[in-house]
C-alpha cells in the first residue's frame, strides 16, 4: 500500500511538472534584459527543440539580441516531443521521445530584426542543427554540464520539483541566469540566502502566469481551462521569475509613507520585532527588525533594506527564525527586514 501510494505521488509530481511557458510570457521578462545578452551563448536546459516557447524566442530575436550561440537541451521524457512540427536530428531520424536532445545554432541567418517562423522552420528541417544526445537530456547529466560550462546565461522554466538543483547548479559554475519558479521558492534553504545575501533577485512579472499543460493534465476546478483549439490550460497566482542579471526593479525604491506606533504596528510574541501587514504600510521611521509580507521581495532593494531571516514554523531551516504570533494568534508567513541607515 505505501508503495501504491508513493507511486501515486510520483506520478502527480511529475504531472505537476509539466508547465509549458507561454511566447509572451518570456518576450515580456527577456525584453528588460536585452542589454545582457549582446555576444552572449544562451543555454535553454529543460527543453524541446522547436515546441518549446524558449527556443522558439531566442531562435527568433537571435538577431535582435546579437546572440553569440543557441543551446537548448532536450528531456527525453517531455510529454511534448514532436507535437508540433516534424524535426529530423544530424542522422535523419525523426525525433522521438525517450531521447534526450541537443539544438546548437550559432548564426543562421543575416535577416535585420526578427526572424520569421518560416525561415526558422526552414533551417531547423535542412541544416543539421539537432543531434541526439548520449542520455536523456537531464540537465544534471555530464553532457548537459559541459552544455552548462560553455553557456553564458540559462533560460528556462524548469521542473519546479527541481528548481532548488537547477539553481544550485547553475550557481556552482558561476554562470548567470533569468527562470521560472513558484514563489514558495524564496524561503527553500538553498535559495533564500542567495536572495539575503543579494546573488539573486526576482524579475518583472510576479504572481499570475498561464502555462500550456499536457493533453493528460486532469481537469481542476480552479485555474484550469481548454481553449478553443483543445489545448488544456493552468495558471499560477504565485509564479516568479528569479534571476542574477542585474534589472531597474531592483534598485526602485520602496516609497513610505506611513510613521511607526504600537498600535498599528504590534510586536511578535516571541520575538523583537514588529508586524507590518503590507508593503505600503512599512513605516519611514521604523530602523528595527519588521516582519513583512513575503511579496516584499518583488519590491526589495537591498540600498534600502536588510533581509534578516524569514518567520514561518521557526524550524524549517537556520534562516526561519521564530513562529509569527501576535497575542497567541498565528500571522502567515513574513520576510524580515531592516531599514539600512542611508
Ligand atoms: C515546466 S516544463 C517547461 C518546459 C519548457 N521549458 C517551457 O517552459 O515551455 C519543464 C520541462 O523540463 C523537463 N524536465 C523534467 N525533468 C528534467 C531534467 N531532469 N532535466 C531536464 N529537463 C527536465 C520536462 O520534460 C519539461 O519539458
């Protein structure tokens, strides 16, 4: 029965994985970014040539952006593989799942702008720009980190399963990177420092994304929808995009207008610290420690404020510094912060 169990559990994870990105979604996040990538090889590590919308993008504004190389590496158990156009690998054999693979593409085409769908196609079916990997394509696998080595900035939206390993990964080989990942994130142990101790920030958009689901995605009440085409569709209220490629969100200030009193701004039972209970009411004269909304890290700039822990059980980790209650009353989760002396 444990066994049936985990099985179950298994299986709803990896269904929970499959989030695919919309064109628009990343269009709007890259363009913010565009300075970064003149020159730059682009590694997109959690895809499929051509369906995905990453591959998709960077093939298209690989001009606009004077991309050096493309990279994107395949999974061979993606539920999309060869569901959109009929792609041939080096050796002629059309692609198929359970393959991991590779698209490399340095320039290919001397078009000023964007590069039409047709053009892409075209190029994708003639030149021999795909080629089957050893393995799988796991971006964790040794042919995908030498992919990883030779990279500039990755791109993706990987597996929020694995996104704790992603980001760990790309960090150990000092490379820079701009992906999508549930904002439950921000207080993993493995990345909640990083965000302390300014080695990553989040980008633009911050909450609602809509992502293409698998044909096998079971139907949900909520956040679910099919298209007119029978596509299935999901959003999340709570995505984000975390990235170390410096971006103007991050050096706005975070304007005060509200002054400090007990009253508004009760303190934990169990800790020296005030309640703030949004963003726009952190008070400008307040220079201790402020539990505030987790949200405050799409606002955060680290000229302004200090990230001191976070309070949520009091043990998830070494940064959950205490439990949040006020006169015996449990408050969600906060960030804690404290104003820099400017
Ligand atoms: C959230 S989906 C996103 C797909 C695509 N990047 C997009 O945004 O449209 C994550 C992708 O990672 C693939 N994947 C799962 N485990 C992987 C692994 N260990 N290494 C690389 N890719 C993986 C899945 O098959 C899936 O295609």
């Amino acid at each position: 029965m444990a066994n049936k169990n985990s099985n179950l559990q298994s299986a709803k994870n990896i269904k929970d994985d499959e989030f695919y990105t919309t064109y628009e979604t990343i269009e709007s996040e890259v363009s913010h970014y565009v300075r970064h990538f003149a020159g730059k090889t682009v590694l997109c590590n959690c895809d499929d040539p051509f369906e995905s919308n990453f591959c998709k993008y960077f093939l298209k504004n690989f001009n606009v952006l004077k991309l050096h190389r493309l990279i994107c590496t395949s999974y061979g158990a993606s539920a999309v593989v060869g569901t959109q156009i009929n792609l041939f690998d080096d050796t002629h054999q059309n692609l198929k799942r359970g393959a991991g693979y590779v698209l490399d593409v340095t320039k290919f085409s001397d078009a000023v702008g964007e590069i039409s769908d047709g053009a892409i196609a075209y190029f994708l079916q003639t030149s021999n720009v795909i080629k089957k990997l050893d393995g799988n394509g796991d971006f964790r696998s040794a042919e995908c980190i030498e992919y990883l080595k030779i990279s500039d900035i990755v791109v993706t939206n990987p597996p929020f399963s694995l996104f704790k390993e992603i980001v760990t990964e790309i960090m150990r080989y000092h490379k820079k990177f701009l992906i999508i990942g549930n904002q439950n994130a921000i207080t993993y142990k493995e990345i909640f420092p990083l965000i302390q101790n300014n080695e990553v920030w989040t980008g633009y958009r911050f909450g609602e994304m809509k992502f293409r689901v698998p044909e096998y995605s079971m139907p949900r009440k909520y956040r679910y929808w099919v298209d007119e085409s029978g596509q299935k569709w999901r959003s999340l209220g709570n995505a984000m995009w975390l990235t170390n490629l410096d971006n103007d969100r991050r050096h706005e200030y975070v304007t005060m207008t509200k002054t400090y009193n007990s009253e508004d701004y009760p303190k934990y039972d169990n800790y020296d610290a005030i309640n703030v209970r949004t963003i726009r009411e952190i008070p400008c004269d307040y220079y201790g420690i402020m539990g505030v909304p987790i949200t405050i890290i799409n606002k955060y700039n680290s000229e302004q404020f200090e990230i001191v822990g976070e309070a949520n059980h009091g043990s998830d980790n070494e940064f959950d510094l205490f439990k949040p209650t006020i006169k015996g009353k449990e408050i969600f989760k906060r960030i804690l912060i404290r104003r820099k002396i400017q």
